[in-house]
C-alpha cells in the first residue's frame, strides 16, 4: 500500500505504514550509496514524515517499532545483506529529531551495530545520532548586565538567548545566557 493512499483516507494505518517500509516502491525512491546520502534522502520521504507524524500523535508506540524491527529482524542469517536495510534506517531518520528515552535507545543501538550485513542502516543511525548531537549544542555564558536580579545564592533569574556565529568545526547553535 501507497502512502498516498494512506494520505488520501487522512487516517493512519500503523500497519499500512510499516508496510510501506518494506515495499519495493521505498527501497526503489530510497537508492543512494552511502549513509550520508541515505539519510537526506529518507528526511525527505513521505513515509518518514509520517512515521515521525504518528509516533508525535501516539499512533505508533515504541512497541509498535518493536514488533515491526522484529518481524524484520526474524530473516534467515544465510542471506548475506539484510533485506530490510531501508526500513531499519528510516525508523532511525524518524526517531532523530525526538528527545524521548525510546528514539535515544533506537538511533543508539542501530548506530552501534557493526556488521557487514546491516552497514547502511548502522551508518544511516551513526548520522542520526551525530546530527541530534550537533543539534543539541549549546553554549552557556551569564550576563550579570541583563539580568534584573540574583537570586539569594548570586545565580541571575533571568534567560535570554544571544544568537553565536560557530567555529568552522560547529553548527549553528544558540549561546544560553542565564
């Protein structure tokens, strides 16, 4: 099943979606040759977009993942390249940009794997995780000037966010002035 189809009825179908991981439509629209690649492709694919969509709504559950991953998971070993590489991968894309104990669990774990057989999806999960820490930088620096009063141990009470220009080794991040 399409997620155009799945689009069109405005409803989603956790089943239906998973589906669409696995379909030879995804894999096709999702060719590229390294995990960088990968990645930017799989943030623009509608099935991604949905996935992050209906974990946020609580239509997929982080048990929901877990069956899917493990009905996948239960290939035979003799085949040398998992199968389902693209959807292993595209879960992880989903989960990147979500701070919740279970989209840590899942990018980390993925990226920590270290074989040949799931190689695409690992790295996909290297760059995810490396791309939610760039995210999550921040600099703090207080501004007594700014801050209307101290509270009885001296800390300012007010938090203002000063734009920062990065080093050539950062990504944009906002500098926390408490």
């Amino acid at each position: 099943m399409s997620t155009s189809n799945i689009e069109e009825r405005g409803v989603i179908d956790v089943r239906e979606l998973f589906e669409s991981l696995t379909s030879i439509e995804f894999e096709v629209q999702a060719v590229a040759t390294t995990p960088q690649a990968l990645r930017a492709l799989l943030r623009r694919t509608p099935e991604v977009k949905m996935l992050r969509q209906a974990y946020i709504q609580g239509a997929v559950s982080d048990e929901d993942i877990r069956k899917f991953v493990d009905r996948l998971l239960s290939v035979p070993l003799g085949v040398p390249r998992f199968t389902f590489q693209h959807a292993l991968a595209a879960i992880a894309v989903a989960l990147e940009d979500l701070f919740v104990p279970f989209a840590f669990e899942y990018v980390d774990d993925l990226a920590k794997v270290r074989s040949a057989r799931f190689s695409l999806a690992a790295g996909v999960a290297r760059e995810s995780a490396a791309a939610r820490r760039a995210r999550t930088q921040t600099v703090a620096r207080v501004f007594p000037a700014i801050c209307s009063s101290l509270d009885r141990f001296g800390t300012p009470r007010l938090v203002a966010l000063e734009p920062r220009v990065p080093d050539e080794n950062e990504n944009e991040s906002l500098v926390l002035c408490a």
